[in-house]
C-alpha cells in the first residue's frame, strides 16, 4: 500500500509542476529581465553593490555598463572578506555554503552557496526527476534503490560556513521521502579514496533492487564494470528494475554506445547541467536532445559570443539576443552573489521556444594551434557521425596538436581507449578526419592547404585516462578530463600507454 501511496503521490506532484513549469518557458525573457532588477537590489547595500553603484541601476543597459564580466580572480578579493568572517560582501549576510571546485590558475576556488541558490540547486534537479515521471506517466523507480556517484559529504567550516564539494554537500539535501532508498551507506560515502570508494559501493548496491543511478559518465562506466566484473552479469541483468540514468557535468553522446553495452539493453536517461555555481538546465523531453534552460531559478544569464569573447568590448547578449546554433560564452549573475560571472562553460541554442540548449565546450578547453579554434561540440558530433557508420565502442578520447612531429607535417593526434575497435582502423580514421573538416571551415583550409596532414589515432590502453585522472589527484566526484586540449600536457602522460 505504502509503495502505491509513493507512486501515486509523486505521478501527482510532477503533474502539477509541469503545468506550473508552461508558464516559465513562455515569459523567460521577461521574467529575466524582472529577476536581474530584483538581484540587483537585494544587494545594493552589500560591498559589492555599493562598489558598483547598485543603486543607479534600473536596467540591463545600466548593469552591464556598471558591472563588468568577471572571473574568479576577479571577486577573489570578495572571497577572501567572506572566509575571514565578514559579511554583506556579494550578498547580504554570509553564505550558507562554500562550494570548493578546483581550478587551472586560481587553485581551489571557493564558490558562495547561499540558502536561496541551494535551494535552488535542490529544486532543479527535483524538477528534472518531474519532467521525466510526467512524461512517462510512471514514478516506479521511487519504491526501488537509488544511488548518487557524488564526492564525500563530509564538510568542514570557514567562519561558520559549511565547506566542500557540491556533490558533497547536495548530498544533505535529499529529501526524506527518497532518504530511506537512497545508497551507499553513510559510512561508504565518507570514503576519500575514488576506487575504495566504488569497490565499496559494488559490495553494497549488488544484490539491492536498484531502480535509479546517478553520476556523470566516466565514473558510472567505472562502477558498471567492475559490477560486471564480480558478477558476470549486464547491469539490467542485474538490475532488472533499473529505469532511469540521472547524468551531468559532460556530454553524455560520446558515451551511449559504451553505456548501452555495458547495461545491455537502452535504460532511459535524463541530461543535467549543474554546476557549484547554480542548476542551469536539464533535459525536459528525455526522448529528444537539448536541455530546458533554467531561467526562473535565481538566475540572470548574459551569453558573448564565443569568437568575441575575452575581447574588451565583446557585446554581452540576453536571451532576447542569441541565434540559434551559434556558440556563446556563459556568463551568469546568480542570487549567491556572483555577478557577470564567466563560468568557463560554452552554451549553444537549439530551440528559442522554450530556451533549450547544448552544452557544446569550454572557454579554455579548444585547439587552435594552428587557428583553427577547434571545440568539444565539433569533436564529440564528429566521432559520433563516425562510430554510427563504423561501428566501435569508445571508453574516452582526447585530442591535442602535434605541432612538431619527427617527420611529415603537422596534426591534430587522437587519443583514443578503444573497448570495441571499428573493423576497418584507416576507414574509421579517414572518415572521423572528414567529418571534421565539414564542421570546421579553418580546418578544412588547413587540410586543404597542406598546413596540416590529416588527423592520426593513437590507441591507448585500457583504463589510461583513469590512470591519468589519479596522476592529477581527480579520479571521482565531478572531475572531467578535457576532451581537448591547445597543448600536449595530458597527451605527454597518455603516450606512455599506447598499444
């Protein structure tokens, strides 16, 4: 009766929020604009807004003319009052959390939680489980096991201020109808080690009737097979009550083929777009690709676009601005006190009618030794198209320049970790070259010119980029391998494990 109480309860809820949700989707440029007036003077009186003259702000002309684009090293100084004790400094009194994330050039950075954003943070990932249970018209994954691949929930504090991972600190978050479902155990979760970790949760997860699994790919691939390995069994095998994958953090594309070999049949699968600074978007119409840009949780968006960005002028576009299909910078202003904040992520629209869209790279992670500005959208689409006409199975891929081989010209080097190899190796290659230069011009020139030789595949061993997320002290949590790179620092650590 009880498990009859729970579907019905939740097949309700989620009716009732998608219904709520139309009117969102339709009033999204409006709604922004009337969400940045509000943001702004809430925290007028903060440091931050007396600084930049929150209180001679009526519109978005006035805001962008008086808040410049910042990084992290922008509002470090902030940062550093509010780990001192201070408070009103980006948003009125202190933060509820610090979410640590580790970066390239500022090392840890302290992201600013506050109890509006983590609120927020809660709703958009409930609000993606309603999307989905609506459209299915089925909630039965709530009377099974879920399990949430996320970083330890252990949390210290600075001056009062809970500090650690997100995943970490979402896991605090979960509500208590999903509490008595939800693994690992306490004690597995507290766990530092990664693979400790995951030969924990296997121990533990096995044998339950598992219904929903959360994580971003590369560690929901390492969990599945390992899981494989002890039982010899498919994960739907294993788990035949599994209904829904929750994933995040990277394009999930170039990894379906792997994923679905590895759970043996399809399993639904919802995309999301979190991040320590705000829930974004997720995946509104799991039968369909693009994911419903957020725009009524706290959350002002500004986009540049990405050939302007870093420019002193670069124009910074609203939602009424953007084009379709073209790639934009990210830029937000949140209600945690993050103001014109370049969050290093690449956006590009696919729909206008609602606001959807693909997360097609970073700001940092491109090559363009050569010119080419070649990103992680163009990559992943161009393997995708090639593994559909040669069929292969691939674990993870890195591409870097080769800017001074021994012999021959130049070349963008694949790293590739085969688990399946395609049947024809030079085929495969040909074709993946192919495609590349039909999704970028400057490339196609290169080739064309005989400033580049075609792209070369290296093949690497099983379980290199694990090796190389270890070497680096990220193997787990939220931590992603760049799918490219402008220089050969992860390719000079991979090039000691090819075959």
């Amino acid at each position: 009766m009880l498990h009859f109480i729970k579907k019905f309860a939740a097949k309700t809820w989620a009716k009732k929020h998608v219904r709520e949700s139309e009117n969102f989707k339709q009033n999204s440029i409006q709604d922004q604009e009337n969400l940045l007036i509000s943001l702004v003077n809430t925290a007028e009186k903060t440091l931050f807004g007396r600084i930049h003259q929150f209180e001679n702000i009526k519109t978005i002309d006035d805001f962008q003319a008086q808040v410049p684009v910042s990084d992290y090293e922008d509002l470090k100084s902030y940062i550093e009052k509010i780990k001192k004790g201070q408070a009103g400094i980006l948003w009125p009194g202190t933060p509820e959390y610090f979410a640590k994330t580790s970066g390239t050039t500022s090392g840890t950075k302290y992201i600013p939680l506050t109890k509006e954003g983590m609120d927020y943070q809660v709703k958009g990932a409930q609000s993606a489980l309603f999307h989905y249970i609506a459209q299915k018209n089925n909630a039965d994954f709530v009377n099974g096991k879920m399990i949430f691949l996320q970083g330890s929930p252990e949390l210290e504090e600075i001056y009062g201020i809970k500090t650690g991972r997100l995943s970490g600190i979402v896991a605090h978050h979960i509500p208590n109808y999903l509490q008595k479902n939800r693994l690992p155990s306490l004690e597995t979760n507290l766990i530092e080690d990664w693979e400790t970790k995951v030969n924990e949760i296997v121990k533990e997860t096995e044998k339950e009737n598992m219904t929903l699994i959360s994580g971003i790919p590369p560690w929901l691939i390492m969990y599945f097979e390992k899981l494989i390995e002890r039982n010899g069994k498919k994960i739907t095998e294993l788990f035949p009550n599994l209904q829904l994958i929750v994933t995040g953090g990277v394009n999930y594309e170039p990894y379906r083929e792997k994923m679905n070999e590895l759970l043996g049949k399809p399993v639904d699968t919802v995309q999301t777009f979190p991040a320590s600074e705000g829930f974004f978007a997720f995946q509104d119409d799991f039968t369909q690709e693009g994911l419903l840009l957020l725009t009524n949780h706290g959350i002002f968006y500004e986009f540049i676009s990405l050939e302007d960005f870093g420019k002193p002028e670069a124009k910074r576009l609203t939602l009424k601005d953007v084009e379709l299909h073209k790639d934009y910078a990210l830029i937000l202003t949140t209600n945690s006190g993050l103001w014109a904040y370049s969050i290093g992520d690449v956006v590009r629209f696919i729909s206008k009618k609602p606001h959807r869209i693909l997360v097609s790279g970073r700001t940092k992670h491109f090559t363009s030794a050569f010119g080419e500005h070649v990103i992680a959208f163009e990559i992943e689409e161009s393997l995708k198209s090639t593994v559909t006409k040669f069929p292969a199975q691939i674990t993870e891929f890195h591409l870097a320049p080769q800017v001074n081989p021994s012999e021959g010209l130049p070349y963008h080097e694949w790293f590739i970790e085969f688990e399946k190899e395609p049947e024809n190796m030079e085929v495969f290659r040909k074709n993946l070259d192919d495609e590349m230069r039909k999704r970028n011009s400057y490339y196609d020139d290169l080739i064309s010119g005989n400033v580049l030789q075609p792209l070369i595949i290296t093949k690497i061993q099983r379980n290199s980029f694990q090796e190389y997320a270890k070497s680096e002290g990220k193997l787990g949590g939220q931590n992603k391998i760049p799918r490219l790179a402008n220089d050969r620092k992860i390719a000079d650590f991979l090039i000691q494990f090819k075959i």
